[in-house]
C-alpha cells in the first residue's frame, strides 16, 4: 500500500495568494495581538523604569515614606511631619537628609517636586543648569531639559502648575526625581498641608543597611526603602498594581488572535470542503489534513508576528521623536515572549477547524456544495 504524497508549502502558498481578504484579516489579527502586547509592557517598563534612574539620580541612598503609602510617590499624601527632618538628621552615619512633597498637575498628570532646594541639592553634585539658577521666589519653577524641550519653555517664561502661576527660573539636565521643581513652602501652601511632606530622601556616609536599621528604630512605622531594594521593584512583572493590568492587556491580545484566526480557519475548512474531500479520497490521511491546516496558520502566524514587530518599532520610532518624555522599554523577554503568545494563540485557534476537517468523511465532502 503505497502512502500518499503532496507538497504541503504548494498548497499553503495557494490557499494563502488566492484569499487576500482574509489572509490580511488573519495577518493583522496577530500583528494587534504583537503591537498589543509589545507596546503596552513597553510603555509600562520604560515609564517605571526611568523612574526608577531619576529617583537614583537624586543621590540618596535611602527613601522614608509614611506608613502604608504606595511606591508610587504620586499616588501618596503629605502625611509625615516635617519636624522629624532634624531628628533624621542626627541618626549616625546620615549625611543629609532633604524633605520633599510630590505633588500632581491633574490635567498632564506630571509630578512635581516641592523641594528644599539647599538640602536637595546637597544630595549629590546638585542641579546641572542648562539656563538659569537656583528659585528667586516663591513662585518660581526649575524644569528640567526634557520638559523644556516637549513644551518649548525657557527661562523667564510663565508657566501654570496646580492651578498657580509660576515663572521658569531655570533649566536643568534631567535625572533628578521629577521634571517640575518648586518651593517646599509654596508646595505646602497649595496643597494645604503646612508642615507636612510626602517623604525624606537619605543620604549616608556609606553604611546604608546600619543607617537603615536605626532610621527603622527611630520611625518603627514609617516604610523605609534602600535604594537597591526601590529599583529591584521598578518593573512591571514586580509591582503588583501593574501585575493584573499587564496581563488583562497580554490576555486581550491572545484572545483577538485566538478569535480572529478561529473564525477565519473555521470558514476555510467550510469553503474547502470539496478540496479536503478530495485530498481525503486520493488517500491524505487524518494527520495529513490536520497538517495542510496547521502550516497555513503558522504562515499567517509568522507573518502576523513580523508584521507586529515591523510596526512596534514604526511606532516606538515615531513616539519617541514627538513625546521624548515617554520612554518605552522593550526588552528581548517580552519581545520572545510576544513572539510565542502570537504563534500558540494563531495555532489554538485553528486547532478545532483542522480536527474538524480532518474527520470528514470523504463521500460526504465530495458532494458537499
């Protein structure tokens, strides 16, 4: 008994060049789940992680925030005393100590930084102007380069912040926590909470885990980060308010590819149900039909997935020359792992059609119309 032979590809090549529509239908379909998937994490993971370089940038070693409060400084309130700033100070092996209140602009949802300007400067080498100086007044603002050029500010322009007015004293090279600075005393005025700050950047003389454990003595309920320990956090797959976010947008990707490749495979096998019961008659086998199909999708698969990857970088290119401010991260992880999701959701989804043309019955197909 001789076993039936064809050319698989031949075929596949065939079905795929003679149904554009929905070749292009299956081949976007995974293309959105790739794009989806890629430029979401990315955004996220560039976001958190360059925040996570301007928190270092600040130069303290370590972070003391109010009990319970978020790891995101934005979506925390000025609850801590300032009076605690000199009984920080006098901790051994602190060398500065700077408090600091972070406050949101709700329409652009920018963190700015109420700052005491001597203290933080005295975190690290200070501010590098690029223009300008340190505040004048209460009403001025430093912003920091990437911010300047976004919005095309300069110094002695005015600018509104928190519903305030305020005038652009200078421009500084970026990397120092946020990209807006004002006065910690005006800061507190508009926001109502005299004496009051969201946190306390730490400085110490070098030993870091014994100044963090007589800073944990001194202010037992306070959430006291090391520096180290902030920036292991800074990612998407370890912070879990980002956690189910992430995979709600990976899931909704898998399902657009899972569902568009299903109903596009599914149609196929209906309009070729003469076709297979031919191949069926000539002697194909079971497996062989379940191949024919399977090879199809992965096509479409694969061409899906360069067309996805072809397009996130389009983008990525074109965001970061209009919006320099958003940093997106794509890492070789989630671009492998993008690539997998894309081609097992493109194979889940015709896996039915394919056993469903498979079992055929050869009579039956050949007549069907």
């Amino acid at each position: 008994m001789t076993t039936f032979r064809f050319n698989y590809w031949q075929l596949v090549w065939s079905n795929v060049r003679t149904r554009p529509v929905r070749t292009a239908l299956c081949v976007a379909a995974v293309a959105i789940q790739v794009v989806l998937i890629l430029l979401v994490v990315g955004m996220i993971d560039g976001v958190v992680s360059e925040w996570g370089q301007r928190v270092e940038g600040v130069g303290a070693d370590l972070l003391v925030r109010p009990p319970n409060s978020s790891i995101f400084f934005s979506l925390s309130s000025a609850l801590m005393p300032q009076a605690l700033d000199p009984k920080i100070d006098h901790v051994p092996g602190v060398r500065a100590v700077s408090p600091v209140e972070v406050l949101v602009q709700a329409s652009t949802f920018d963190v700015v930084y109420g700052i005491d300007y001597p203290t933080f400067n005295s975190l690290s080498e200070g501010f590098r102007f690029l223009a300008g100086g340190p505040f004048r007044g209460p009403n001025d603002a430093i912003v920091d380069n990437i911010k300047a050029e976004t919005h095309h500010l300069h110094v002695g322009e005015h600018i509104t912040l928190l519903n305030h007015d305020f005038t652009v004293c200078g421009i500084v090279e970026s990397g120092k926590g946020a990209r807006l600075f004002i006065p910690l005393t005006t800061a507190q005025e508009i926001s109502g909470a005299a004496d009051k700050v969201s946190m306390f950047y730490v400085r110490s003389d070098g030993d870091t885990a014994g100044t963090d454990a007589r800073l944990e003595k001194l202010l037992p309920d306070a959430r006291i980060f090391s520096m180290k320990e902030y920036l292991t956090l800074m990612n998407s797959s370890n912070l879990p308010q980002l956690r189910p976010f992430v995979r709600s947008m990976v899931g909704l990707g898998v399902a657009i590819s899972f569902l568009v490749v299903f109903l596009a495979t599914y149609t196929i096998v209906l309009e070729r149900t003469h076709e297979i019961g031919i191949l069926k008659a000539l002697g194909a086998s079971k497996p062989q039909v379940v191949s024919l199909i399977l090879k199809e999708t992965l096509l479409l698969a694969a061409l899906g997935t360069l067309a996805g990857l072809g397009a996130t970088g389009a983008t990525w290119i074109v965001l970061h020359r209009e919006v320099p401010s958003l940093t997106i991260l794509i890492s070789g992880r989630w671009v492998a792992g993008a690539i997998l999701l894309a081609l097992a959701a493109a194979m889940a989804g015709a896996s039915f059609p394919a056993l469903r043309a498979a079992r055929f019955d050869p009579v039956d197909a050949l007549a069907y119309e």
